[in-house]
C-alpha cells in the first residue's frame, strides 16, 4: 500500500510538472503575459517567407520539435514586436546548432532570419564546432557578444532563457546568468558589429520591430514555454 502511494504520488507529481508548461499563471495573465507557443499546435507560427512550416516542425510532448531534412525551414512568429520580454526553454540534441532570432524582417531579398535579426545563440558547446568560436556558445549575443562564462545545461536537459529589449537596450539571460547587456546604435554596439561577421550587412539589425524565429540549423531542437510580454 504505502509503495503505491508513494507511486501514485511521484506520478501525480509529474503530471503536475508536465501541465505548467506552456500556461500562464493568473499573476502572469494580469501582468500583460500572453502565450506564443499553446503547447498543442503551431498556430500563431509559420515558414519563413511562406515555406511550409508542418513539413520540419511539429509538437511532439508539449514541445515544438524540429525534424530536420533537406531545405531549411525557420519557424516564425505571425506576429511582431519591439519592445518586449520574452521567456522559453530550450533544448539541444547532441552536436546540435539552433537559435531565437528576433527582430526578423521578412522579404524575398533576404532567403534567412539570421541576415536580418539578432540572435541568441542555442548549441551543444562541446561538441559542435561552434563551440570553440569566441561568442558563438549558448546565451551568446552570437558573434557580437560573448556570455561572462558557459552556462547551459547538458544535451537534453532543458534550459531556460530569456530576452529583454526595450528601446535598443537588449540584455539576454540563461538559466539565471545575464549573458549580454548592449544598447543597438551606441558607439559600443557599433564597435560589435565591426568586428563580427555582420559589418556589412545591410539588413542586420535594421528593423527595430519584427518577428521571433526559431532557427532551422539542420539539428534537432525543442522549444517549448515560450511566453511573451509587451514593454
């Protein structure tokens, strides 16, 4: 009797953990939080530049999941924002490469988010190459700024992060840790982008309202509490 209880408990306990995800809180609710991903479903998401978007991703376990094969497919939100909070977890499969890119611009000119929208970097740090390139690891400001130090849980376990932007001034957390503090267009971030890969692209961050892309990188991901609020 006692072993089944205590069964039934670890189970219902389980349970429990499970259905928080994706949902919001009444406190969230009243402070203005509105959900971006409903745990069920890719509504409110689409293709990047209309490519069809249910032939990579689905939700399998309450998570968006990326199955990758041949051409890439970005995930993206239907809706835009610019000055925003932004909270989800993530997970990586092993060697994986992934991303949130926000401030997305969609245009024919322009065939992937990431030549226009900024990117916190989502990877296995050690064992993807681009684990051993200075501001290319998790909670990276990619190729612009790099974490004060690795911060991300092992391959499969989920992490969680988070995206304040707010006129300019973006500041990016993982799993608790601030991982980049910068403010687009001050002498500084000017400084950044001349020295990344970004220096001449024209598009790059230049679109201070846009949408939020989960990055097709040709690796399996998973996305999921994806939750949002308006600043």
């Amino acid at each position: 009797m006692k072993k089944t209880f205590l069964t039934l408990f670890a189970a219902a306990a389980l349970m429990g953990s499970a259905s928080a995800q994706n949902t919001l809180s009444g406190k969230e609710q009243k402070q203005g939080w509105k959900l971006l991903f409903d745990g069920k479903s890719l509504n409110g998401w689409h293709g990047y530049n209309g490519k069809d978007a249910a032939s990579h991703w689905s939700v399998v376990d309450g998570a968006l999941q990326l199955t990758p094969g041949g051409d890439h497919v970005d995930l993206v939100t239907n809706d835009q924002y610019e000055n925003f909070e932004l909270s989800y977890q993530w997970k990586i499969s092993e060697g994986g490469n992934s991303g949130l890119i926000f401030g997305v611009h969609e245009d024919p000119q322009f065939d992937a988010p990431y030549l226009t929208g900024i990117e916190m970097q989502v990877l296995d740090d050690a064992k993807h190459p681009d684990g051993k390139n200075p501001k290319h690891n998790s909670g990276d400001l990619y190729d612009l700024e790099k974490a004060p130090k690795l911060n991300a849980k092992p391959v499969g376990e989920w992490n969680t992060a988070r995206i304040v932007k707010k006129n300019g001034h973006i500041q990016l957390f993982l799993n608790g840790l601030k991982t980049a503090d910068v403010t687009i267009g001050t002498p500084e971030w000017q400084a950044m982008l001349n020295n990344s890969k970004f220096k001449n692209w024209k598009g790059f961050a230049a679109y201070p309202q846009g949408g939020i892309a989960l990055q097709d990188h040709g690796n399996q991901v998973w996305y999921r509490d994806l939750k949002l609020k308006q600043l």
